[in-house]
C-alpha cells in the first residue's frame, strides 16, 4: 500500500525521493508527497494523483535540503486531498506512515485537551501532533517519538524528520515493513528494497516493534521494550529489484509473458531430475489436516491446493480467507501444518492470522514471493515461489508460481503420506515439467483474446463457470476481469448454475466456461447446453478433444493445449489473465494501478 522513503543525502534529495516514489508506484497510491530539512528548516510539497503532478509542483516550487521523507498515499482515512496527502507536519515535526493507527480518536481528545487541533481527516497527523506535543513538554525528537510510539494501537511503519535536525530520521515498525539502507556518509529508510535499490545493497529489517534512530554515521535499533537490539545487515540482489517493463506497454503485459520462464525456473528449483527438493523438515506424515490461509488472488490459489493435497495425498484440507480467519479464532489440532500464502509476504490481515497459529500448530510453513518479508521471517518454513518481482497490482505470474509451489507441496505429501505411488508420483512430475511449453502454446492464443476481449467490454456483467481444480479458477478469472476492467464478473462452479445464478442469464451475459476435457467435462457441457437454451452467450475454453465433444451453439471457443488433469488451473490461468487484460485495454482503464487497488494490502 503506502509507500515511504527517507534520505540523509550527501545532495539534494528532492529528485532522489520523487524518483525513489516512482519504484513504488506498483504498491497503489492517490496522492503524493515530500518533506525536507534545509539548513535547519523543514518544508513540504503534496499533490494528489500521480506522481507527475508532484513533479510539475516542484519544478515551480523548489525544495531544497540534503535530508528527506516522501511518500505514496492510498486513502485510508479522509479522501484523496492534498491536505490529507503525507507528509503531514506539526510545528517541528514531519511524518509519513503506512497502516492505520486505531486509537486515533481517543488521542485526539487527549491533544484537543492540549490545545492541539487536527486539520486533517488522518489517523496520520495524530502521530505528528502527540510528537509535538511531547516536544512542547521540553522533550527531545528521540524521546518524544518514543512516547509517542507508547501511546499508539495499530499498524503502522512510520518515519520522522524534524525542525532543526538535517542529520536525524527516526523509524519505527509494528505490522507493516520498513528498511534501512546503509550508504557511505549517507543512509537511508524504505518500505522495501525496490525503494532503496538505487541507493545501496546493504539492508537492514527491522523486526516487529522496533524503533530506530538513523544519522548519517550508522543506525541505533531498539526492540518494543527499549533494549538495544541488534538486527543483521543483509546484502540485496540489486538486479532482482529492477523494475522495468522491457519493451512492454505494461507490467502486467509482461508478467503474464515472462510465466513460462520463471515456471521452469520454479521447476528447476523444486523438482531437480524428478526428484523434490523441499526441506527434510516438511514432512506430511501422520498430520491430520492442513489450514491454508490468504487473502485475494493468493486465496484461489489455496483453493486449488485443497483439491491436490485431498486427491494426491489423501489430506484433509481447510481454507480460510485471512480475514475472517483471524477473528474466527477456529480450534486447530495441534499435529497439522498451517500454510500462508501471500505475494508480498506482508499482507496484513495473512500476518495476523500467521501469529494466530504460533504454537497452536506443529508447523507453520509459508509460500511468499519476498523472502525477506515478515510472513517468511516468522514462518518455521519459508518457500519462495521465484515469480521475481511482480509489479501489476493484478496478479500473474506469482499467481502460477504459487500453484506449482503448492502443487510439488501436494506431491511430497502424497509421497510422505504413501499414497501415490512410484508411478503416479513420476508421471505427475512429468506433467509438471510440460507446463512451460505448454504455457508458450497458450500464450500465441493471445490475438484472438484480444478480438474477442473487444466483445466481453462491451458486456456490464459476465459469468464464469468451472468444475472441480476448475472451479477455483472460475474465481479468480473473474477477480481478474473486475480487478482492471471494473466489469461486474462472478465465479461459479457449474454445478451451482440452476441453483440462482442461472437467473442473470440472457443474451447481454457472456458466460465464460472454462473446461478442458476431463472426467467432468460431460457435466459441464449440460450447464452450458442449460445456458445457451436461454440464449446466453457461451465462450468455452478447451482443448481440441473439448471443443469437438461440446458441438456446436457456443458464441465463441478459444483452442488450448491438452494438459494432464489435475494440473489444468495453471495452464488455464493464462487466458483468463490475456482475457481481463485485453478488456481493460478495450476499456482504456488502468491496467497496472487500476482505481482503488493496492498491490501489497498491510492494513485491514
């Protein structure tokens, strides 16, 4: 979500942090903003919308100073305005902060009593008054920062700058991830690495609860209770933090091409000469059930894992929406494994759940795409699904990663569990390890998407239908759909048809059918036969075999390769994903930062 950066510079910062804010534009925003320390004097600039229009402002409003803060807002509390756009100040102090701070209106009363008014709608400019307010009681930047860090309940990562400081930036952490960036004479705070890849590729976390006093000769970290802490420098791939579309007009574009090299890469990783490489300590067996648990897209891929882990290993599985899960408080017996899956691995309410199974499982293992993240940190097993990095809010390529992560997890488990045998286990390997060509077949279906995707924009509603692994990817075919193209879209499986979502059917509904022919193929041709009856328009997704079983009266079909059936969802993700892209193209909506989204979601 938001995006922070702060600079203690040996130059002017200004242009660093506005182009440091560029990196982070994938995570969302709708306004944006910066704060410097001149010669002892702070000041800011802010403006809503994207970050050119903050460029145009500083081109007529200079701000000079050699220490800085910036930031990417996506509006939690208050609209998008400049006067609620970050930084926000207060006498001396300037801050930005990603994550909600909950007890904002009972300290507001506690200021109001102070004689300290907000101008804004924030929780945000609360932290910068009580810091102020502290400062007026004779207390120093560093001592009222950690007041008022005692007085906040939330989330949140935060970063100040001060009046008559130009070498102090002050950090802190609690839910949502912050950085700090080691220079030589300069250093430098972001909310993840892309931010401060220009900078250096010595890296420091800090942990949950921390606070940090950053001056140009080094960094100060203190734990939640005040003690002196130590945490590791680590040192970044800078070439894994680059972020370009090369030669593509969007990220997303780019992202759904590069699936089929970043899953051979995952193959090479997990399944070297047929055999699994996963850490001993990942054992499945004698486990009575599995939690998987996310949010969003990372959801409907735990949604397709349940039917491997029950069908390939013959265990039980429960998912969960993160959200619901967390205050759900279920009972978890204590000899199963709870998974998490989250592309950022910072994904706020996933998090929370994670802490919710410390100690109540035997095993709480995760599959992150960061895995520096703090989902990865404080899992027992972390496993990268190495999309690299995604930069479309619509997920893609971790979309898939994450399936064949997940899909090696389900084959371990129906080898520790012994119930797949040499044969199944090795010819299921052998599936897996076709998907990259497949993937490229699939991928030269891409102009005929796009004419048919000229079509489903013109439609205001639009179904689609999958049966079993299917069915799952009926759902996220259509979060894809509504997610860039703002259609109304829905998933269904196609058995639940006749029982109420039939009645939306007419000839305005294009009805999405996505079925390669398997052993339940026959049932879905009945659904779709009950569709066209009442004049629907019918677009079937198959294989040859499929297209040639179902006859004719569809509107539409669009050819796919033959894949081995359990492993369907992640060749079929590909179409549905050229198919919500090409919409939003004909649509002309934002396909990398559509309205109102964030890629990496770290409040509730």
């Amino acid at each position: 979500m938001c995006g922070i950066i702060g600079i203690l510079g040996k130059h002017e910062v200004a242009p660093l942090l506005v182009e440091s804010l560029k990196r982070l534009e994938y995570r969302g925003y709708d306004s944006a903003g910066i704060a410097t320390v001149n010669h002892g004097h702070l000041e800011r600039r802010r403006a809503v919308g994207k970050l050119a229009n903050l460029s145009d402002l500083l081109v007529h409003e200079p701000l000079p100073g050699k220490s800085g803060i910036g930031h990417t807002r996506w509006a939690t509390h208050g609209a998008a305005t400049v006067t609620n756009a970050h930084p926000h100040m207060s006498g001396p102090v300037a801050v930005v902060h990603n994550g909600i701070i909950e007890n904002y209106r009972a300290l507001r009363e506690e200021l109001a009593a102070a004689g300290l008014t907000p101008e804004t709608q924030t929780d945000t400019e609360t932290v910068a008054l009580l810091t102020r307010m502290f400062m007026d009681r004779g207390e120093d930047a560093r001592t009222a920062t950690v007041s008022t860090l005692k007085k906040l309940e939330g989330a949140f990562a935060l970063l100040w700058i001060f009046e008559g400081e130009d070498d102090l930036m002050i950090a802190a952490r609690k839910g949502s991830p912050l950085a700090i960036g080691h220079g030589e004479g300069e250093m430098f705070v972001g909310s993840d690495a892309i931010a401060l890849a220009p900078f250096t590729d010595r890296i420091t976390y800090l942990d949950e609860g921390d606070y940090a006093f950053v001056t140009r000769a080094g960094v100060e970290i203190f734990d939640q209770a005040g003690r002196r802490a130590n945490r590791a420098e680590a040192r970044i791939d800078l070439g894994a933090t680059r972020v370009e579309k090369g030669g593509f007009k969007h990220f997303m574009a780019k992202e759904i091409a590069e699936q089929p090299v970043v899953l051979a890469d995952a193959l090479t990783h997990y399944l070297p000469e047929g055999t699994i490489n996963l850490p001993e300590t990942l054992d499945f067996r004698g486990l009575d059930r599995l939690t998987l648990v996310a949010c969003g897209t990372a959801f409907y891929a735990c949604s397709v894992a349940k039917y491997w882990f029950e069908s390939l290993a013959g265990l039980p599985c429960e998912i969960d929406v993160a959200s619901e899960f967390r205050y759900r408080e279920p009972p978890l017996p204590h000899n199963s494994f709870a998974i998490f899956v989250s592309q950022s691995g910072e994904t706020a309410d996933t998090l929370a759940a994670l802490r919710y199974c410390t100690d109540k499982v035997a095993k709480i293992v995760s599959v992150v795409n960061v895995a520096t993240s703090s989902i990865a940190r404080e899992s027992d097993v972390a496993l990268p699904i190495l999309a690299g990095i995604e930069v479309g809010v619509a997920s893609t390529k971790a979309f898939t990663c994450q399936l064949l992560t997940l899909a090696v997890m389900a084959l371990k488990a129906g080898r520790d569990r012994g119930h797949l045998s040499d044969e199944d286990f090795a010819a299921h390997v052998a599936a897996l390890k076709t998907l990259p060509g497949l993937m490229n077949a699939a991928l030269s279906g891409a102009p005929r998407i796009a004419k048919l995707a000229e079509q489903i924009a013109e439609a205001q509603d639009i179904l689609f239908l999958g049966r079993g692994v299917m069915y799952p990817l009926a759902l996220e075919g259509a979060l894809k759909l509504k997610e860039i193209s703002y259609i109304h879209a829905e998933g269904y499986a196609s058995g639940e048809l006749k029982h109420g979502p039939i009645a939306l059917i007419d000839r305005t509904v294009p009805v999405i059918v996505l079925a390669p022919h398997d052993r339940l193929f026959d049932k879905t041709v009945s659904n779709m036969q009950e569709v066209m009856a009442r004049h629907g328009k019918v677009l079937l997704i198959s294989d040859a075999r499929g297209i040639a079983a179902a006859g004719e009266g569809a509107w539409e079909s669009l050819t796919m390769p033959e894949v081995a059936e359990p492993f369907a969802p992640i060749l079929y993700a590909l179409p549905a994903q050229l198919l919500a892209y090409h919409t939003a193209i004909a649509k002309g909506t934002d396909v990398d930062q559509p309205r109102n989204l964030a890629k990496s979601v770290t409040v509730e």
